[in-house]
C-alpha cells in the first residue's frame, strides 16, 4: 500500500480546465445579433453569461456593450438594393423573379 501513496503523491498537479468565454457576434451598424459561440472568429462581438449563452435568443440587441432585448412595434416593406425578395414593379402583392427589390424594416416599439 506504501508503494500506491508513493505513486500517487510523484503525480504532477492537475492542470484546471481553461474557462470558457462565451460570446455573442453583432453587427456593429445596427445591433443586431449574428451569432453564439464559445470559438473566437473575427469580428464584433461582447463577452455574455452562461445563461445568456444558454437562451440564444437572436430577438435581442447589443446597446453600449449589453445584450438588450427589443420589442417590434411595427414592419415595413422599404425599397432596397438587397432585399430578400423581389415584386413587380408596378404592383407589390404580384412576387417575381427579377423586378423591384424590397426588404423589411423594423421600428422597435416606444417603452
């Protein structure tokens, strides 16, 4: 049994986990979240808590370095060189291939 104690105490110290940074990507012109990850590509981004970290919720918006969840008062379809969709040119409510772009814009409610 000596032998066993001996072994055990000639053992190095265990090395502690490294902690983990969790973050959440932005986009810096507006707020809006991209992404979660605990990896560390490029970009904008704020270090959050587990919990945060745990709900990844892409409702919210990163205000003065904090996560801050936001409430859509109203939409509106905008004419855009990027929109997700295109519509006739004369008429909204006809969905075409190629016409006039349009993409949504949000406005977030009054609190």
């Amino acid at each position: 049994m000596t032998a066993f104690w001996e072994a055990v105490a000639s053992l190095p110290e265990p090395i502690p986990p490294k902690a983990i940074e969790y973050r959440v990507y932005y986009d810096p012109s507006n707020g809006a979240v991209l992404f979660y990850t605990s990896d560390q590509p490029e970009g904008s981004y704020i270090s959050i808590t587990p919990e945060e970290y745990t709900l990844g919720r892409y409702d919210m918006r990163v205000v003065k370095g904090k996560l801050k969840a936001i409430s859509i008062g109203s939409q509106k379809l905008v004419p855009s060189d990027q929109g997700s969709f295109t519509t006739n040119p004369d008429d909204i409510t006809i969905v075409v291939g190629v016409g006039k772009r349009w993409k949504t814009k949000e406005y977030e409610a009054d609190e």
